[in-house]
C-alpha cells in the first residue's frame, strides 16, 4: 500500500490546530508538543473531524525530541508539511526559556526538517508581529541570527543576559531570529525543491494570547487591539487563511518570506494612534 504524506506539526495550540485542518486533509499529522495533553486533545479533535492525527509528546527546545519526532514521522511516509506553532509567550516564560524554545528550538527544527522535507513539500513557523515592533537589527547581527549554526546560536552576543531587558525582548529577538532563519533555510530548502516561510501574527485570540491579557503586559495588549485599524484581535482561522496561500499552489512563488498578519497594529504602531510616546 501507498504510504500517505506526511504533516508535521509542531505546536498542538489553536494557530497550529487551524492550520492543520486547513492543509491536513489526506495526510498522516503528526502532532507534536510539550503537553502531552494538548497533543492528545487536538489528535482527537482533528481525528474525529475525518483527519488521521498521531499525538506525540516532543519538547522543541531539545534536539534529540525533535529528532526522535522526525524519525517516527519518517517512518509513516514522506514528509511534505512543516507547521511549526510551538512556542512560548512573554508572560509565559522567562527569557532563557523563551531562547530555548522560540529561537534555538525553531532554528533546530527547520534545519532538520530541511535536510529530509520531500520534493515540493512546504513548511511555515509561526513567528509574530512583536519582532516587526523591535528596532532594526545591524545587517552583521542579522546576518548572524540568520546563519549561525543553532548548536552556537545561544553564545550570540546579542542573546546574552546582560543585552536583554526583559521577556519581551527576548521574545522579540526570537520572533526576529525566526524570519531570518526562514530566510537562510529558505536556500537550503530550495535545493531540494521545497519551500518555507514564516507567518507574524499580531493579537491571535488563543490560550497564548489569553495568558497575555491576564499578565503584566494585559493593558499594553487589550489597547493595542482596540487601537489598531482592525479594532479587534484575530483568530486563528485568518492565520490559517494565509498559511493557506503560502503552502498552497497559488504560493509556489513564495520562499524565505514572513508575512504579517495584524490588523494593521505594526502600521499603527509606527505612524499612528499606537505609536509610543519619545
Ligand atoms: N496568539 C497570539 O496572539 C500570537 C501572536 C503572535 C505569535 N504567536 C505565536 O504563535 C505560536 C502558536 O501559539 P498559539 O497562540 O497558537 O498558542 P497556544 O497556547 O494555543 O499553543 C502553543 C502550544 O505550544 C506548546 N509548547 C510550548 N512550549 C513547547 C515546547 N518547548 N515544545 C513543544 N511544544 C511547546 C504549548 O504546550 C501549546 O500547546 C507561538 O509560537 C506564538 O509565539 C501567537
């Protein structure tokens, strides 16, 4: 018997669970995360909506999960679909663990991906409009978050403690990491056929976005909501209608894209209402 392709999502959470239903039809999804219960809760769901999911527990800030994740993936069939949606959020973590997960663990996972993804298979990673808000980077620090290889990526000058302020930052950093990976990988990727892009989702209503609401930073993010040109967050459906486009074949143009989708708050942000006061 034919074995099916392969989806790999990384990130049982709502952005990656509606992406999976977007693009999951017909293939074997392998849902991945940290919570085992999460993993099991969105296999089940997406199993009895006509998917065929298999939940697995797999921490993205460990090689060797993401590793043994891939390998069992492996074995189902070709792997044609990255969806990585793993991550932690400001008020989730503190700044070591967000490095850990949001940067070193994407960074691992789309080179490892990379070097087995099928012909014409396509991946996206969730990175967030929070790296679009932070001031721009020197072409040598890109160049670096880019290019460095994952396993050094921490020892960065630039990542360490004394030139981070805070969680937020760190995430921003991460967030910003992420799209200059999907940059280089997009190279390597492309050798093989295949494509990858990130996705900057502004406000997402989702349990991550929730737990910023009720943390330090709640005000900061209900306001800029209410004051971007959207006037309300977004859901994860509307993240999934992009994801839609990019790993379609109406995207076979686009690799090593990010592409943000906010409700304008980074225009706002910049040249309007939200723009913080000097
Ligand atoms: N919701 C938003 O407003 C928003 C905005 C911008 C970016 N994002 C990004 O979108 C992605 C998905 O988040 P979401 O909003 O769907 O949140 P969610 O809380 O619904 O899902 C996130 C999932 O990631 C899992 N996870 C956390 N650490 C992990 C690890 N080390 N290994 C494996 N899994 C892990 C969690 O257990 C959770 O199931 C995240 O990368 C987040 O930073 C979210």
């Amino acid at each position: 018997m034919r074995q099916k392709e392969v989806m790999i999502l990384t990130g049982a959470g709502q952005i990656g669970m509606a992406i999976a239903r977007r693009m999951g039809a017909g293939k074997t999804i392998i849902v991945g995360d940290k919570k085992p219960e999460n993993a099991q809760a969105v296999a089940k769901i997406l199993n009895e909506a006509g998917y065929d999911a298999l939940p697995m527990e797999m921490d993205l800030s460990d090689r060797k999960s993401i590793l043994s994740l891939l390998e069992k993936a492996q074995e189902r069939g070709p792997m044609t679909m990255l969806v990585n949606a793993a991550g932690v959020s400001p008020s989730q973590a503190p700044i070591e663990t967000i490095l850990k997960v949001d940067l070193y663990g994407t960074a691992v996972l789309l080179e490892e991906v990379g070097k087995i993804i099928a012909s014409g298979g396509v991946g996206v990673t969730i990175s967030s409009q929070s790296g679009h808000r932070m001031a721009q980077l020197t072409p040598e620090q890109d160049e670096l978050l880019a290019c460095t290889p994952p396993e050094e990526l921490l020892a960065l000058e630039i990542l360490q403690p004394e030139n981070i302020r805070d969680t937020l930052h760190a995430y921003q950093l991460a967030k910003r990491c992420n799209e200059k990976r999907v940059m280089a990988e997009a190279v390597k990727w492309g050798a093989r056929g295949a494509r990858i892009n990130s996705i900057s989702p502004g406000i997402i209503v989702t349990p991550l976005a929730i737990d910023e609401f009720n943390g330090p930073r709640g005000d900061f993010y209900k306001n800029m909501f209410a004051n971007c040109p959207a006037g309300r967050p977004g859901t994860a459906d509307e993240v999934a209608n992009v994801a839609e486009l990019l790993m379609g074949e109406k995207g076979a143009f686009i690799t090593g894209a990010d592409f943000l989708i906010d409700g304008g708050a980074t225009a706002s942000y910049f040249y309007g209402p939200l723009k913080p006061e000097v």
